[in-house]
C-alpha cells in the first residue's frame, strides 16, 4: 500500500484507493484547462482526466481478475498522479501465468479503446451535431486516443511495467526467475533513463514517470533477492549452536568473558 492513501470502496475483497497527491493532478489540469478555455476548459478538463481514470481502474482489475484465476488475493489497488497499481499479494509462480496477468490489464485497455472508436462510428459530421453533442464527441475521442497512447505505453518492456512483466515472464522459462528478473528490471531502469532524457527535453511528467520506473525496478529486484534467499536458506543454517550457560554464582564479567569466547 502507498502510504498517505485514502480508501473509497471495495470490489470482490480489492480496496480500491487514492492516493493524496491525486487531487494535486486534478488542480493542476484544471488550471490549465483554465488557462486555455476559461471554467468550461477546466470543466473539459477535469472531467477528462477523472473518466481517463475509470478507465485506468478497469484496466487494473483486469489484472486482479487474471490473478484471481490463479488464487492470488489483490489487497489494493490505488490511483496515483501516475496511472494505477495493482498490490497482489504474490506473483504468479509459472512464468505463463505471469504473462496472462501481465497482459489482462491492457487488454481490457485495448477493449475499451475498440468499443469507444466504434460508438463514435468512423466518418460522423461533427459540424452538424450541437455544440455541446460535438464535445461529448471531441470528449469521448479524446479518451478512446488516450487508451490507445496508454495500451502502448504500458506494453513498453519497462519493468515493473507490463510490458516489463510479461518480458520477464518470457525470459523466464529459459533463463529462470531470478536471472530473468535481473535482466528484466536492467532494461527497464535503462528505458528509465531514455525517459528521463525525454523529460527534460519535452514534458516533466515523463521525468516523474522515469523515477517511478527506476525505483520500482530496483525494488522488485532486491524483493526477488529476498525471497530467494529466503527459499534456499534451511533451518541448520539459523539454528544456535553455540549455547552459552551461566548459574546464579557468576558475576556479570564471568558471564561477558564465557560469552565472547563462545
């Protein structure tokens, strides 16, 4: 869980929260919105960016519905300024089924770009609709153009990323977990880099983003060190040999002196 979230409600045992900068990214898209179009641009907006993010919650219970199949619980899932995170309580252990969960959530992406274009319907005269029926239009073009950006940028093999995560499934069924989790979190830390140099270049965000990606990369890494040890480690390997006894009769520096040559 994110530290400094909030919940709203639950959905078959997931919390689904939001995190407290959230609302940050709503003011600052509001007051561009502003910027450019007065309250009826901050309006647009806003309402842009909170139906673009039903659409990123979806997009993360496809992966909670996947990991279900398996018999992994989803604790959380909570919105950021970022996109949306789904917390399994474990990954799948065969490299298929993380691939299969991996590719859920764009998939769903992928559905709901399919289902927008076609209610738009190819070819419709704007210019003979209302004015407020050509900015449902220009709205719901806007987010079907927005899933399309989303569904390809998550399958950029950036782990943890999704495209990162089905990577690292397919390397796995010949390289292993742990060799494949290294390979995949270096290449996802290097693409990191890459948008970090777009970052200062063109958008900020994008520098946000490549924080995100690094730090997440480097995370998972160290986790799968730890699970790993912790798998190969057998109980002889923590269990105390070296007993030290004392009675009641042994002063304090007796009781030092028998403990250090222990």
């Amino acid at each position: 869980m994110l530290g400094g979230s909030f919940p709203l409600f639950r959905v078959g045992g997931t919390l689904l929260q939001v995190h407290a900068t959230f609302p940050l990214l709503l003011a600052f898209v509001g007051y561009q919105g502003w910027m450019s179009g007065g309250a009826a641009g901050a309006a647009f907006s806003v309402v842009f960016i909170l139906l673009l993010f039903v659409c990123v919650v979806l997009h993360e219970f496809g992966h909670v519905a996947a990991a279900r199949r398996y018999g992994i619980r989803t604790p959380t899932v909570t919105l950021s300024p970022i996109g949306g995170i789904a917390a399994l309580e474990r990954m799948p252990e065969k490299p298929s089924q993380e691939v299969v969960v991996a590719l859920a959530g764009p998939a769903v992406t992928l559905a709901i770009a399919v289902v927008l274009f076609l209610g738009l319907g190819f070819g419709i005269d704007v210019e003979e609709l209302t004015r407020s029926q050509a900015g449902v239009v220009h709205l719901v073009n806007r987010i079907a153009m927005a899933n399309v950006a989303l569904l390809v940028f998550n399958l950029i093999p950036a782990f943890p990323m999704d495209g990162g995560r089905v990577l690292r499934g397919l390397l796995s069924a010949w390289l292993g977990h742990a060799r494949a989790t290294l390979i995949a979190a270096r290449i996802g830390q290097a693409i990191a880099l890459v948008l970090a140099a777009l970052g200062l270049l063109y958008d900020p965000l994008l520098m946000l983003v490549a924080a995100f990606v690094f730090l997440a990369a480097e995370a998972e890494l160290r986790h799968s060190k730890r699970a790993r040890s912790g798998r190969t480690a057998t109980a002889g390997d923590v269990r105390i040999t070296n007993l030290v006894s004392f009675t009641l009769d042994n002063s304090v520096a007796e009781a030092a002196s028998m403990a250090a040559i222990a």
